[in-house]
C-alpha cells in the first residue's frame, strides 16, 4: 500500500509540469519531467518535516532556488537568443509561479497521501557561526566543480554550441566568478531547510541532496521540450549538471550536518564487546 502511494505521489506531483505544457505540446515529456522531480522528493515526504506549511517550507526554497533562480540567471549570461534576453522578468515571474506550484502540489500530496513516518535519525546541527563557514566554504566547492567539469565539458562536448561564451566570461571579468560564488551560497542555503529537518542518516541524506540538486537544477529542466538545445546538447548539459551539482549536495551535508557523537552507554558497549 505504500508503494502504491509513493507512486500515486509521483504521478500527480508530475502534472504541474505537465498542465503548464498544455497547448504547446510535448504533454508527455513535461510529465515524465515533473515524475522525475516529485520522485526525487520522496524521502522527503516520508523522513521530512510533517504538515502541508513545514513541506512546502523545505521543498519551496530548493525548487525556486534551483529549478528557477540559478538555471534562469546562468542562461540570461551565456545565452544571446532573443527568447531569453527579450523576456527575461517575464520568463522568471512564469517559472517562479510554475515551480511554487509544484511545491505546494508536492505538500499537499504528501499530507493526503499520509506518507510521513514518525520514525527516523535525530538531526544533529551545527552551531549558527560555524554554519555559516561551512555555507562559505560549499559556494567555494560548487565554483571548483564547475570550473574543474564545466571547463572539461567544454572543451570536449558543447563549445560549438556556445562559440561566444569565451567572450562573455571575459567581458565580465571577476564578476562572473562572483556571480558563480554567489550561486554556490544560494543553491547551498536552498537545501539548508531540508538538511536540517531530513530524518535519515548523514550518509543517506548525502545521497538524497546530490540527487535532489541534479534533478531539480539538471536532469527535470533537460527533460522539458525547448527549441534552443539539440538533444544531444541537452544530453551533454545533463552529465555535466550532475558532475557539478551531485557533489555540491553531497558536500553541503557532510559539512552542514556534523556526525553524530556516541552516546556513552554505546561507546561502553563498544568497548566490551
């Protein structure tokens, strides 16, 4: 039975999406892209946070964070195509709303659904000073990841598709590796609601936020139809967005939530056995 109700919370999570690719067709894919994403949100329905508010509250920050935020703001740099340059306010207010959507589907199907369990880890946190280092130094090992794999990949896979893209960067000289800096502390403090309210180990959680930044900021918006990448460039934009983002999820658990210390009845336990 709840097998049954995580897929049924996959399925509906995923017609947001869908609905707003009504008339332009492509009905398909934007429903296997929101699928996708309300998957990838699962163990947070049943380890995160209960209550429909406390949901959206952690599911909210990441998606429009990620999703909207950080893909809009790196297009509106590297690519000069009039869709995105002419409308650009626009495109952010039409996303914002789409994914704060998805966000509140995504709660309230988790409350209907009764997929939240009392059981799970306690959570462990730092203290608010040393949190806001370790948020420091994410945003740094997000520019190192996307220098070291954005670098490589194009190079290697997508420099024909932007041939301006040198240009660009250098025009903007430091600006560009401070704009990166500052997505890297953005996407890093998205994923810090649901870091600190994710009810599974340090390790599972890990996993979870380095699947959850691929998806919402790679593999979900690559699904979507568009007319300004060729599939193979989508392709290649996914493997890189993963290379990237995977990674900075991973990192921003194993430094935000410290490993929980052994109580002193199982250090004893420990010792004698």
């Amino acid at each position: 039975m709840k097998i049954a109700k995580v897929v049924l919370y996959c399925l509906l999570g995923g017609l947001p999406l869908a609905a707003a690719a009504m008339g332009t067709g492509g009905f398909g894919w934007c429903w296997l892209a929101g699928t996708v994403l309300a998957a990838a949100f699962v163990p947070v329905a049943i380890f995160g946070p209960k209550g429909v508010f406390r949901q959206f509250g952690v599911i909210a920050p990441l998606l429009l964070v990620t999703s909207v935020l950080c893909l809009w703001s790196e297009a509106l740099i590297l690519v000069p195509a009039p869709e995105i340059q002419e409308h650009a306010v626009a495109n952010l207010i039409g996303e914002s709303v789409i994914f704060g959507a998805i966000a509140a589907v995504l709660a309230i199907l988790a409350a209907v659904l009764k997929l939240w369990r009392a059981r799970g880890e306690n959570v462990e946190l730092h203290s608010p000073g040393r949190l806001a280092a370790m948020v420091a130094v994410c945003a740094f090992a997000y520019v190192l990841y996307y220098l070291v794999f954005g670098a490589f990949t194009y190079k290697y896979f997508t420099a024909g598709y932007y041939p301006d893209a040198p240009k660009i960067v250098a025009r903007l000289g430091i600006w560009f590796w401070v704009i990166e800096v500052g997505r890297g502390v953005l996407m890093t403090l998205s994923m810090t609601p649901i870091i600190r309210t994710l009810r599974m180990s340090r390790m599972q959680t890990a996993i979870v936020l380095g699947l959850l930044m691929w998806v919402a900021g790679g593999l979900t918006p690559l699904l979507l139809p568009n007319t300004l990448m060729a599939p193979m460039q989508r392709l290649f934009h996914t493997v890189e967005i993963f290379t990237q983002n995977f990674p900075l999820g991973m990192t921003a658990v194993l430094l935000l939530r410290p490993k929980r210390a052994k109580s002193a009845a199982g250090m004893a336990a420990a010792i004698t056995a």
